[in-house]
C-alpha cells in the first residue's frame, strides 16, 4: 500500500467516530421527530416498560430499605451478641411437647461461663404475661412491659445506662427492689430528669430508679420467641426480683456475648452443647435439640440470603412486563417500517447506507425503551415515597444508584433485542421496490 493509501486509512480510522456519532445524533433527532408525530401510540407501546421499571425500582428500594431498617436494629445489640431460645424441634419424640414443658428453667444456665469459654457473659430475660400500668406521683403510663434481666444485661443487649447505676450483684442475690426505665417511660410519667432514687409503683410494688437506659429504636423488644417485635414501654428489674413475683418458671430467653465476632459460631456450637446436658431432663444422642441459639452474624447473613432470593425471584417476575414491553416495541417498529417504506426507499436511492438505515431504526427503538424507562422510574420513585410515608418501618427505602443502571441497561438491551429484527428488515429492503409501495 503507497504512502498515499496509508494517510487515508489512517484518516478515515480517525474520522470514523466522529461520523458515528454524527450519525448516531442525526438517527436520534429522526427517532424523537417519529416519536412526537405518533405521541399517542409511543406512549401506548412504551406502558409495558413503563410499568416494569416502576415496578423492579419500587421493589428494589422496598426490600433494600426494609433490609437497611432490620441490620440497623440488629446492629443495635452489637457483633458479639448471641440468642437462645426455647422451641419445639420438628422431628422425635418431643415435636408435640407443650410450650409450658419446653420453657426454660432459671437454673439451667448455672455454670454456663465455666463450660464455655468463648462466651464471656450472659443475661435471663424475662418478661411479665400482659402489659402493665405504672404510675409516679399521680401521673401514670399505660402498656409497660416489666422485664426481668441479670446483671451485666446492659452491656449485651447494648443499652447503656446514661444515668445512674448498672444492677450489682447485690441488687440480684437480695431480690431489691429496683429497676432501670426508659427516657420515654421518665417523660411520660413526668418524673425529674434526675429521677434516680424516685419511685415508680407497677402491680402494687413500687420499685426505687437506679438508672435511666437509652432508648430502643421503635420502642421494640424482642420477645421469647425469638424475634417478635413489642411495641409500649419497658421497665428492667433484677431477674431474681422478678421470680419473687409469683412465677418461678416464667418465659425466658437468653441474651450473651461472645469474647470476639470472630469466635461467635463458635459461642453458640459450646451453648448448645451446654444446654444439651443441662435441659431437664437432658438430651439423648439421637434427640433433637429443644432450643434454638444463633449469634447476631449468623443473623445478618441469613438476613442477607434471603434479601437476595427475594430480589431475584421478584425482578424475574417483573422482567416478565419488560419481555410484555419488548413485543410490544418490535411490534410498533415493524408497522413504522412499513409505513415508511417508500421514505426508506428514497433514501437508499439517494445514496443511504444499509448501516444508516439499521442504525435510524435501531435507535429509535432504543430510544422509545429509554422514555419508557425514564417514566417508569420517575412512577417508581412516587411509589417508594408513598411506601415511605405509609409505613414507618420503610422509612429507609430509596432507589439505589445500582438499580437505576440496572432499569436503563434493561431498557437498552430490550431496545437492541427487539427494535434489530425491524431495523434489519427495513435496512434491507430493496430501493426499487421500496418506491413502489403504495
């Protein structure tokens, strides 16, 4: 090749986006000039985009708010945290066995900390059958959850006591009667900021206030079960106090903190082993455990296992409106192509490209996809707010930078799958006959 034949080449590689992009502005000005002329047809065939963006947005913002909402909570307790609760095992002899029998005996976890050295403290929790009314002065504060925790409670469950004192050892082995409460439970009854050493009377026994805790987000709790969510007030007595209120084999669960994050399944394998021995009566070989115990990582990650089955399975559920949306674009695009026939013609007779032609028809669908999608989303971002404002519980949702690439990379691949087919066809149609279509 000459040197001559060489400049050329290189030129024409130089010039070569430039003429792309050229015509990439030139087939996107003719797409929305096509667009506004059938303004109620495009908006009709771009709903099927419309409702599928919407929909995976709100979806996507909904599940990862309620997911930012429910780490936020448990994260509150902190990495070391371990559960263990009593619960009926599927399969032996015990699957039919009362909740009454499986329930916990305070005694069980005596020497806990001696057979398990991951764990470095512990809490019974306990809590009273209804809700309560408790009263200072002659003020009074309706649906109080009197609880029952051991010492060393605050520091596990990450409620740190702002004013005041922690229970002491003393406070448990005597049985005082003291309590912890909360900031909204003080406000409510209208007690002195500096409330420690006012008393508080719940079920005709009234309590010294040794300490003020934080405040649970939500006001929740969680009970024995597991996980249930209370909503009301709550007020913390030592645990032996609260057996000398009548019932010496209350509801209980237990809260405990392992040495490190590190060693947390590690904690809960020597806390089940334990609870295996001393249950009452103690677990056979081939029994099956009547407890459950999990740490707070193993939570987060099932948490985030399950977030994600959720979002699959419901954006494939919602790429079923965008496949709807597709037909219906390369449905749209071939009745454009036949339309225009002789338009296409001419401009193959002038001289058009079969790339020119392609690219025109291509990017008008694509760019039908895009105003779908941007609509869809701007409907998705209404809905997320509405969710938001109805319920406190996804006052976290918000569309994520991810699924928004993910709605137009969606838009765009349905733009390209279904506009090709039309835009071949219309690119290689015949000059000749394309002027003669009438």
């Amino acid at each position: 090749m000459s040197r001559r034949g060489i400049f050329k080449y290189v030129i024409g590689l130089l010039l070569a986006p430039i003429f792309f992009l050229r015509l990439l502005y030139q087939s996107s000005f003719l797409a929305f000039g096509q667009i506004w002329a059938k303004k109620g047809r495009s908006v009709l065939t771009t709903t099927g985009i419309v409702i599928a963006v919407a929909s995976i947005t709100a979806v996507i913002a909904s599940l990862t708010g309620l997911k930012a909402k429910v780490l936020a909570d448990l994260e509150t307790f902190g990495a070391k945290t371990i559960w263990v609760w009593f619960a009926r095992p599927d399969t032996g002899p015990k699957k039919n066995i009362s909740w009454w029998e499986l329930r916990f005996w305070p005694d069980e976890f005596d020497g806990l900390l001696e057979h398990c050295p991951s764990v470095t403290k512990f809490s019974r929790v306990s809590w009273s059958g209804g809700r309560s009314v408790a009263s200072y002065s002659e003020k009074t504060a309706e649906g109080v959850q009197l609880i029952g925790v051991d010492p060393g409670w605050e520091e596990i469950a990450n409620r740190p006591v702002i004013m005041g004192r922690p229970f002491s050892e003393i406070d448990q082995s005597e049985g005082r009667l003291v309590c912890y409460i909360e900031v909204a439970l003080r406000d409510k009854l209208c007690m002195d900021k500096e409330c420690i050493g006012q008393m508080v009377t719940v079920k005709g026994r009234s309590y010294m206030v040794i300490g003020v805790i934080d405040q649970r987000p939500d006001l929740a709790v969680i009970d024995g079960g597991g996980g249930n969510r209370i909503e009301g007030y709550e007020m913390y007595i030592p645990f032996t106090t609260f057996l000398r209120l009548g019932n010496k084999r209350p509801g209980m669960h237990v809260m405990a903190m392992s040495n490190s994050p590190e060693v947390s399944e590690e904690a809960v394998t020597e806390i089940k082993f334990f609870l295996r021995q001393a249950r009452r009566p103690a677990l056979g070989p081939g029994e099956s455990d009547t407890f459950g115990a999990e740490s707070m990582q193993s939570a987060i990650k099932q948490l985030n296992k399950l977030s994600q089955v959720i979002t699959l399975v419901a954006g494939g559920v919602v790429g079923i409106s965008l496949l709807v949306g597709g037909v219906g674009i390369m449905n749209i695009m071939l009745v454009s192509v036949s339309e225009r026939t002789r338009e296409i013609g001419l401009r193959k007779a002038v001289g058009a490209k079969k790339g020119a032609i392609l690219t025109q028809f291509l990017v008008e669908s694509i760019v039908l996809c895009f105003l779908g999608g941007i609509i869809g989303l701007g409907i998705g971002k209404l809905l997320t707010m509405g969710i938001c404002s109805i319920n406190k519980m996804m006052n976290m949702s918000q569309i994520p930078l991810w699924a928004v690439i993910l709605s137009f990379g969606f838009c765009g691949t349905v733009g390209i799958a279904f506009g090709m087919f039309p835009a071949i066809k219309a690119a290689r149609l015949d000059p000749i006959e394309a002027l003669r279509h009438e």
